[in-house]
C-alpha cells in the first residue's frame, strides 16, 4: 500500500500530430505535503495536471491515486471526488446557469442532499469574498469574478487534496492575500501550479521545477536578492 496520494510513474504523453508534451515523467505527493510546481510557459504542467485528473490518457504510464492504480474511468470518477481541481481557465470550470449551482455542483456529486449542497456553496462563496453573487450568471463575471468561484467549487467539495492550476492568474492583490489566508487555513495536502514564486513560498513548503516535459531534480530554493540604485532613498516598488 502506497503511502502517496498522486503518483505518476514513466508517463509519456503526445497531443496528436505533435512531440511528446511529457516525456518519462515521474512525481508523486504524499499525505501532508505542500508541494510549489515552478516551470515555463509549456513545460507540461497544465498537461501533468490533465493526466493525473484523468481528463486526457497518457500513451505510456501508470496514474495511482490514493494507492489505487486508475484503470479506467469508473476509478477516476471515484477519485476525482477526493481531488479539488482548480481549473487553469475557469471557464473550463464554470459550465452552470448560476454561480450559486456550479458551487454546489461538487457537493451534490459527492452525495450531499440538495439543501446542504446549497449551504455549502453558499459558505464557499462566502470564503472567497462573494456572498451576494450567487444568482449570478457565470459566464458573463470578470475574469478575477471567475477565478474566485472557480475555487469556491472546489473549497464546497472540502477535499483530500488540493490540485490548483495558476490559482492566482486575474486576482488583485487583494483577493490574492485572502486565497493566502484560506490556504494558511486548510491542513490537506496541495500541489499548487504558479508561475508566482511568492504564492508558492507563501502556500507551500517544498518547489519543484519543471522543464521540457519532466520534473527536474532536486528542489527549487528561494531566494531574495539585495539591489542598490541611485533612487534607493526614495519609497518605490519593483
Ligand atoms: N490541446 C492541445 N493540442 C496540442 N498541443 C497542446 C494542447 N495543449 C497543450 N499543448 C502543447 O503541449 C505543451 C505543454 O502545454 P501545457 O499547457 O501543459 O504547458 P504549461 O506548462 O501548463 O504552460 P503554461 O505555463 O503556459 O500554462 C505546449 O507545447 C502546448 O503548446
Ligand atoms: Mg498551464
């Protein structure tokens, strides 16, 4: 019995007509890790990310999830459960006439009677600063607007772990300070896809890098640089 949650062995994987997009990857997450995913413009994250949902089939490699190998898409159903997805583009996510179903949506798939859903919903919403828009439409929201029930879907399914894709990609800064707050708040394991390097220090312990279609080896240390300029005594922002 395996003790990771997501493991990916030996994956291969071509969009057709082109090169391979992930070549022999291997990575895994375990119970209680944080994991930052740090990488170029198509690396393959997006790409990892889509196997490991079982949204796209790898040509080659074994995807197991929670210890279980995922044969077909019975046990990917299963599994997607437990897995809070956050989307790269929302609207990939958002696909219900109002804010408030495709929140309640993941709670609903995970058995919940209708009116817990709602109330679920509704507190996720809440969570991410937007009570009131509820009856909103989806797809007529502002692209932060989106971001931000995006991830209320995926805080209403309160998940094993944590799978977010760009998670910060259209927030101001303060909506961004309050994911922050909601992360520093939740215990289960992530993996947290950003090209924000102070995003991933803030919400993980542990960054990886990827390049070309693996995961390179060893683990990205952050670090600050000192600067000196002629405007140095004057308050500015870089
Ligand atoms: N549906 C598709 N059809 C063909 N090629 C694709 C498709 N989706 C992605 N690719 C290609 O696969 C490679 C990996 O893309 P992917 O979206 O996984 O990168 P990424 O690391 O998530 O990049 P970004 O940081 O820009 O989000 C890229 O070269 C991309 O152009
Ligand atoms: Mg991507």
């Amino acid at each position: 019995m395996s003790h990771a949650i997501i493991e990916l062995k030996d994956i291969d994987y071509a969009f057709p007509n082109r090169d391979n997009a992930l070549n022999g990857l291997n990575f895994h997450l375990h119970h209680g890790e944080k994991l930052g995913l740090f990488g170029p413009n198509g690396a393959g994250k997006t790409t990892m990310l889509h196997i490991l949902m079982g949204l796209i089939k790898p040509q080659r490699g074994e995807v197991v999830l929670f210890g279980k190998t995922m044969q077909d898409g019975a046990s990917f159903d299963e599994a997607r459960l437990k897995i809070g997805f956050l989307f790269q583009h929302s609207d990939d996510q958002l696909f219900c006439p109002t804010v408030l179903d495709d929140v309640a949506f993941g709670p609903l798939n995970q058995g919940f009677g209708k009116d817990e859903a709602r109330q679920k919903a509704t507190e996720a919403l809440k969570q991410v600063g937007l009570s009131g828009f509820e009856d909103r439409v989806p797809y007529r929201l502002s692209g932060g607007e989106k971001k931000l029930v995006a991830l209320a879907t995926v805080l209403a399914m309160k998940p094993e772990v944590l799978v977010l894709d760009e998670p910060t990609t259209g927030l101001s800064p303060e909506a961004k300070v309050r994911l922050i707050e909601i992360l520093h708040g939740l215990d289960m394991a992530r993996l947290v896809v950003s090209h924000d390097p102070d995003f991933l220090s803030a919400t993980t312990d542990r960054l990886r890098a990827m390049r070309d279609g693996s995961i390179r080896p060893g683990e990205l240390k952050p670090h600050t640089h000192t600067h000196v300029h002629e405007e140095g005594d004057v308050p500015h922002q870089h």
